[in-house]
C-alpha cells in the first residue's frame, strides 16, 4: 500500500483545482511539487497528515529552495517522482494517515519507505533506457480549498512482482549509473548543470536504496576479538546481571571460589604421592644400657721376672703387661704369621683337607739335613713328586715346626720366599703390628724381630679360624707316611690351653704365643697370651712355666654377670612413621669379663632384613656383649605384632 501525499501539503506546492477531479494528475503533480522542491516523507511529516517516521530526506541544495512550475501543456503521464510508504499486505485497508492501526506482532516490519521513481512509459527507449526531455515551466497550481485537506491523501496496493531469475541466454544489464538532480527554473529557462545528490544520512531511505542498487555488492563487517572477561563479568553478562561492586570480602570471597579447587586438587595429588611412596626401613634402636662395668680392683697376674710378656681376652681388651715392649728375635713363633696368611688367603673347610700342594725338590733336600747346631727343625718325610695336603703342611709347620715346609708354602703362595716375606710385613702392618720386622717364613733368621704385644694381636686373629685352633692343640700329630710328631707346645690337654707355637733358639731364647678358653656359661672365653725372651734353661722348660701361670691365673680372673634378663625390653622397631615395637631378650645376657672390666652391649639385626610386618615373638636381631671370638650374643624378639604404618601416618610423614 502506499501513501499519496497531497501536492499542496507540508509546502509541497499548490495542488490543482482539478485535484478531486482527476486523482492521477493530482498524484503526478504532488509527486513533481515534492520532488522539486525537495519535499519528501520529512517535507510532508511537518504537514497534518504526514507520518513522522518512514520518510526519506532528500538532498539539499540550491535546487531544492527553487521552485520549480510545472509545465502547463504537459501530459498528465509525464515523469514524476513520488514518495511512497509501503504498509505490510494484510495490515487492513486503513492509510497510516487515516490512524489505521496495525496488529502488535507485526509492529517490527509493518511499514516500509521505499523511493521510486516513476518514469514515463512513451519515455522509455526500446533498449529500456531512458529517453531524455527537457522539463517545460507549469504555472504553479492554485492552492487547495480548505475542505479538501481531509481526502488529499489516497490510499493505493501496490505489489512488488517477484523478480524472474535470469535466463542463461540474456544478456547482462548494464550496471546502474548514479542518478542526479536536475533543477527546473521558474521562469521556463534552461535547466541548471546537474547537481550531484549529497551523500544520504545514516539509517535513511536513500541509504536503503543505495544499498538495494548496489546488488552484489554485500555488506561486510570487520570485528576485534575482545580480550576474555574475568568469569564473574562472563557470569554477569549471560545473566543481564552487572558484577557487584568491588569490595574487600566479595575479593576475599572471589578469590576463594578461584582458588579452593587448586588447592583441593593439590591436596588430593599430594595424598597420592604420599600413598605410593616406598616404606622406609625399619630400624632396631636399642634403649638398654650400651656398656656394664664388673665390680672391684684389677686383677694381679704373675708375670714373668725377664723378658717381656703381654695378655689380652678375645672381645673384652688387655689384661696387663710386662717387661719393655721393644723387637727382639722371635725365632719359630713367625710361623704363626705364615700359617694366618696360608690359611687366610686358601681357607680350609671344617672336615676337608683343603688344596694339595706338590713337593719339590728343594723341600726334600732341606728335610734331609740334620743342622743340630742350629736347631732347624724340618719334616724329612717328604719326597720330591709328593702331594702334601694343606692341612697336614699346616699341622707339619705348627706341631714339629717344620722349617722347609715353611719355605715350601711360601713358595706355593707368591711364587718365591721374597716375594711371601713381603707378604707378611705387608700383613703385620695392617694388624697394627708397629714393631714387628719378617725377614724369613720360618724364623730361622735373628733378623725377624717382634714383640709380645705385636704376637698377641696376631694371636686374637688366630683364635678365629677353627681349623687352625683344631690342629695347635692336639699333643701329636702322624703324617702322611705314618710317622708321628710331638707338639713342642707342652700346654695343651684338659687345662684348656689352645696351644698355637713355640719358638726356641740360643739368641731368641723360648718363646711362645698361647691361647686358652674358659667356658662361661653358653660361651667360650678366649684369652691370648705372648711370653718372649726367656734364657733360663731349659729355655723351653722355663718358657712353658711362666705362660703356664699367666694362662690359669687369667681364666680364674674371667667371671660372668648377668646384664640383661629373659623377657626385658632392650630396644624397639622403628617403623620410620613413628611406629615403635619393643623387643625383649629371649634369654639371659651374660658378660664375660674381670674385675673393673667394662664391656660393651650392643643391639644389632643380625645381617638379615627387618620385615615391614610380622608376629610377636620373631626374632628381629640380636644383643651382642663383648667382641670377637668370645663374644656373647643373644636373639631378640618382637614383644607384639608389627604393623605396618597407617594412612595417617603415610599422609604425614615428611622427607
């Protein structure tokens, strides 16, 4: 529908005195009066029967304030400009500006202005432009009765045909040339030079045209991605809700809610880790006394009025000593050094005879010798092409104190006698042997010098090798040809006395390292004793008497106290959680020492791996006193169940 405004309204122009009589030469010249004079939908709002919205503006100009008169002899079919405002079909028959009123869901699209420009239809070329004419001065309408306001306006349907696609064979329509304005004069002249439109406002009909007669050329909008919002301004948005002021407790409060998930999922990583991580060991701690101390003076020994002598017990310390601590001549008794390196370095198993050694030339030529002045003691049993086994050269060396099966061994060892001597220096040092010099495996040399004190640390590593022990203390001893051999150690039998060498020579005089035991309870005590430089005669005789006096008078020093009963709590298992299982001694503890004697008490796992969890009454470790071979020990037990650590205490626990 569209809305023919009325020639004479809102200073369009004055109508025509045949307005009512000829509506369509009313409408051509309210079209032309609009148009030339720069009317238009702005132009008629200001009159009373304009609609305020919906109209397009025109350009100004100097055109536009000059009237312009029609031409008094032309057609009623001449072209003309007019304004039109489209009504949506189905909004009923009532013009806009007869106060039709429109359905409310339609309110959005009801009216549409739109500018058309009617040209006229003998006007057009047959190739469908437009054929030019010069416009012709019209004397200027009379003005319209007052009566006639009401019905200037007509009310017309208008429907836009739906444009046909175009045919492939067509050919294209030349593309559309901007329009101008061109100005009729008043007075009937010619035409003024065209004058381009201006540039229509934003949001008019003219720019909706213009939009329209552009045809492909789509409009495009470029957009910057904004930076994100923080996610209370995110929420605020979706809910047309503006974010609260800020304020200290919504900052407190916003921050919470930001960060209490990380925290929580830290929280949760972190209780994982602590879950699977490795166990620590468990550990004994012991909370027993770590030493005892035996009531009274120290014990008086009797000791040797020449010379110089020295006692100790295996795992408790020295007894005393005697005499100056400097090297003399030790003559046999270095083959107590050749035999620990032997046994040492090719260990015999309890029962077996150990490696068999070939005997060579040399050991049956220096066997056969009969050196009375020097007092060489040989084995002269042996032949060349033999097999000697270790035991029995062991027991050859230490029982008849063989000297060329000493030689024999130190060749069987390193090669050659040298080679053994620096062997055996090389070992004396690592015992803390400070005054002891080896110049011969055998002893037969003056030049091997040594003191008591140096023979009985040797002695305390003598003590534990059992095979060594199981061959110094017998009395006799047959060799591999069936003859047999007297020990020269006379202090062996029921006394206790665990022999191990002798050594007598005019310049060394007797001398002789000895070892004893002394059964204490469960355990054997060892004592150790070395007795050098004796020249009374015999010196053998005078030898064995004085370390026969040292030896008893020691082991009746030697005495047991009970240091730790059955079923006392000496320690616990720490799980490293902070768990704790006590462990109690599953039977008495005894010390084994002297008068004034102090003694060490220490708890141990035993060598093996503490378990994580386990029963009361498992033996966990053990409770030693003392220490080397006449060491007491002791198995401790669990007092109840081990258990493994809790989750709080794997969730706390820290390094």
């Amino acid at each position: 529908m569209f809305r023919a405004v009325k020639p004479g309204s809102a200073g369009a122009g004055k109508p025509s005195a045949e307005a009512d009589k000829h509506p369509a030469a009313a409408r051509e010249a309210g079209s032309a009066s609009a148009g030339d004079a720069g009317g238009g939908p702005a132009s008629a709002g200001s009159g009373s029967g304009a609609p305020k919205s919906g109209g397009v503006r025109l350009p100004k100009g100097p055109a536009a304030a000059a009237p312009s008169k029609p031409a008094a002899d032309e057609p009623a079919d001449s072209e003309r400009t007019a304004v039109f405002r489209a009504v949506k079909p189905g909004a009923g028959g009532g013009a806009a500006g007869n106060g039709s009123a429109e359905p409310k869901g339609q309110a959005a699209d009801s009216e549409r202005t739109a500018v058309f420009r009617v040209p006229k239809v003998d006007a057009l070329k047959p190739d469908g432009g437009q054929k030019p004419k010069p416009p012709a001065a019209k004397p200027a309408p009379a003005p319209a009765p007052a009566d006639e306001a009401a019905d200037s306006e007509r009310t017309a349907v208008f429907r836009a045909p739906k444009p046909e696609a175009p045919r492939p064979d067509a050919p294209k329509p030349d593309a559309p040339k901007p329009s101008t304005f061109v100005p009729l004069r008043a007075d009937g002249g010619a035409p003024k030079a065209p004058v381009p439109p201006a540039p229509p406002a934003p949001g008019s009909a003219a720019t909706t045209t213009e939009r329209l007669d552009r045809g492909d050329r789509s409009e495009r909008t470029t957009q910057q991605p904004l930076p994100p919002k923080p996610p209370l301004d995110m929420l605020a948005d979706l809910t047309n809700n503006p974010p609260p002021p800020p304020s200290p407790l919504r900052t407190a409060v916003r921050r919470v809610k930001i960060y209490a998930p990380l925290v929580v999922l830290l929280a949760v990583i972190l209780a994982v880790v602590q879950l699977v991580r490795p166990l620590p060991e468990p550990k004994l701690v012991m909370t027993a006394k770590s030493s005892y101390t035996f009531e009274g003076g120290m014990p008086q020994l009797p000791w040797p009025t020449e010379g110089q002598a020295y006692m100790a017990a295996a795992g408790l310390g020295t007894l005393g000593q005697s005499g100056e601590q400097k090297p003399v001549p030790i003559a046999s008794v270095t083959k107590s050094m050749t035999a620990y390196i032997i046994l040492r370095d090719h260990p015999i198993k309890k029962g077996e005879q150990g490696a068999m050694i070939d005997v060579d030339k040399t050991a049956e030529t220096e066997g056969k010798k009969n050196n009375s002045t020097d007092n060489e003691s040989t084995l002269d049993t042996v032949k060349e092409g033999d097999k000697i086994s270790e035991y029995d050269a062991i027991a050859a060396l230490m029982i008849p104190s063989a000297n060329n099966i000493a030689r024999l061994l130190a060749r069987w060892d390193s090669g050659s006698q040298e080679a053994f001597v620096k062997k055996m220096n090389d070992t004396a040092k690592e015992l803390g042997m400070t005054n002891t010099t080896y110049t011969d495996p055998s002893g037969l040399d003056a030049t091997t010098v040594s003191t008591a004190e140096d023979q009985v640390k040797l002695g305390l590593k003598l003590v534990e090798i059992e095979t060594l022990l199981d061959i110094t203390k017998k009395p006799n001893w047959v060799d591999p040809s069936g003859k047999s051999w007297r020990n020269w150690n006379g202090l062996t039998g029921p006394s206790g006395a665990l022999g191990i060498k002798t050594g007598t020579t005019t310049k060394a005089g007797g001398n002789l390292l000895f070892a004893a035991q002394k059964k204490i309870g469960n355990t054997n005590q060892l004592i150790v004793g070395a007795v050098l430089g004796q020249h009374k005669p015999s010196i053998i005789d005078t030898v064995l008497a004085a370390s026969k006096q040292l030896m008893t008078a020691t082991q009746k020093a030697l005495d047991g106290a009970v240091v730790v009963k059955k079923g006392q709590v000496v320690g616990y298992v720490d799980d490293g959680l902070g768990g704790r299982t006590p462990v109690v001694a599953t039977a008495d503890v005894q010390a084994i020492g002297w008068a004034s004697l102090t003694v060490d008490v220490k708890l141990a796992d035993g060598g093996g791996k503490m378990p994580q969890t386990a029963k009361a009454g498992t033996e966990v470790g053990l409770l030693t006193v003392g220490e080397g071979a006449s060491q007491v020990k002791v198995p401790v037990a669990l007092q109840s169940d081990l258990a493994s650590p809790g989750i709080g205490s794997k969730l706390t626990r820290i390094g």
